[in-house]
C-alpha cells in the first residue's frame, strides 16, 4: 500500500465540536447594539433578543440553506450581514458590516474548546513524521479562524490550513483538496483526509485519490453505499489507523 505521508482533517466536529453557546451569544450582539446606537443616531437599536434572532438567525438560515441547497461557492459573510440588516431597516457601511463579523464570530471563538485528545492525536501524528493540514467548510472569517485555531493549540501542528471561505468553495469541490494538497507539497496517492461527513468528506476526498477516514466522535453519518477506507469512534484511533496501513 502507498506510504502515509500527510494527514488532513475537517475542522468542526472532528478536530472540535462547532458550536456557540446561548450566552456567548447574547453578549457578543449586546456589542452589536452598542455600535448601532453609535453609527444611526436617529434610531434606537433593536433588543438584544430581537438583533439575535433576526441578524444571527437570518444569518444562520442564508448559511443552512446554502448547504441545503448543496452549493458549492461560499457566501461572503459580510454579504450576509448586509442582507439581514437590509431586510430591518438599516443600511449599514461595509466597515461597520465587517466588525459585526467579526463580533458575531467572537461568540464562536468563545465557544469553542480542543478537547485533549485533539492535541493527543496531532502530537502523535507529528512524532510519525507526517504532515499536517486542515480543510474546512466555513463562510466566517478566514483570518478569525486561523487565529482561532492558534488559540486552541491546533495551529502550531498544521503546515497548511485551506478555509472555503478563503477558497471561494466547498468540499467536495476537487479545488479545496488539490490547494490544500498543494500548500503541502503532497500527492493525494500519499495523504488521508479525517472528517465526519461522508459526502463531503469521504467522497470529495476520494474524488482526489485520496485515503479517508470517517469519524463518529461527534456527529454519526450513515455511510450507507459510501465506504471510507476506516471508520473510528475517536480522533485518538487515527493514528494506529495509519500506522496499520
């Protein structure tokens, strides 16, 4: 079989759990309100409440039914808050636009915790020489998410991090693998791509010629005719998964 010589990985719900918490929330839009009640002064801002449900939630919905829809061009977050100010009221400029971004995603980067075995696995796999790459379907902002990766301790192990929002699209569009494969200088024959979904996962990553590995830590797919070349129940299996081949 061809040697192992780089690993990749998704990033939400295989190297962390991809959420944000109610409260991480309501403060980060509490922000939000302040710097409306700065920029139109002949208005009161809405509620808290009421910026979460229609800012955030309209948000969250554009982003939902994109992937529903199963496009594979990214949106533009800032579009996206431009829209749902729009649709309340307010045409807002886009440096205004760009730091609610940058405040909602801070709700995410609060959020969000490497669990130990995260690190466990990436020091593993750095001890076997390999090298090591993440690529991840994300509209938020390329340059928060590389800083939220170094906060949690992932970045120092990656050589080569490929975000769609930078990109301009999606797994399992073959681009997003080949530039990350690229920035890492390694044929797809030697690397294995680690994710939890298996369509976007398995079968974009195998559309390149790459190995994959399902992983059901924190979302279980049915992988249904689509067999990943290993299936395991935690990150910490991938290791002995590849030291085997």
């Amino acid at each position: 079989m061809t040697t192992v010589r780089a690993v990749l990985f998704d990033f939400g719900h295989t190297l962390v759990d991809f959420a944000r918490t109610e409260e991480a929330l309501r403060e980060a839009y509490a922000i939000v309100r302040d710097r409306l009640a700065g920029w139109v002064e002949d208005r009161a801002p809405p509620e808290v409440d009421e910026l979460v449900e229609r800012i955030a939630g309209a948000v969250d919905d554009m982003v939902g039914r994109s992937y529903m829809e199963r496009r594979l061009e990214e949106l533009d977050q800032v579009a996206l808050f431009e829209e749902a100010f729009a649709a309340i009221g307010y045409a807002l400029p886009r440096e205004l636009l760009r730091e609610v971004a940058e405040i909602d995603h801070d709700s995410f980067s609060r959020s969000l915790t490497a669990p130990p075995g995260t690190i466990e696995t990436l020091e593993r796999l750095r001890g076997m020489d390999l090298r090591l790459g993440l690529i991840s379907n994300v509209s938020l902002l390329p340059h928060m998410l590389r800083a939220d990766i170094d906060a949690l301790g992932i970045g120092r192990y990656l050589d080569a991090a490929a975000f769609s929002s930078e990109v301009g699209v999606r797994k399992p569009d073959p681009r997003i693998f080949v530039h990350a494969l690229r920035a890492l200088g390694v044929d797809p024959a030697h690397a294995v791509f680690v994710g939890d979904r298996v369509n976007d996962d398995v079968v974009g990553a195998r559309g390149v010629g790459m190995r994959t590995i399902l992983t059901r830590q924190f979302r279980q797919e049915a992988p249904g005719d689509v067999q990943p070349d290993a299936t395991v129940e935690r990150l910490e299996e991938v290791p002995g998964v590849i030291a085997g081949w």
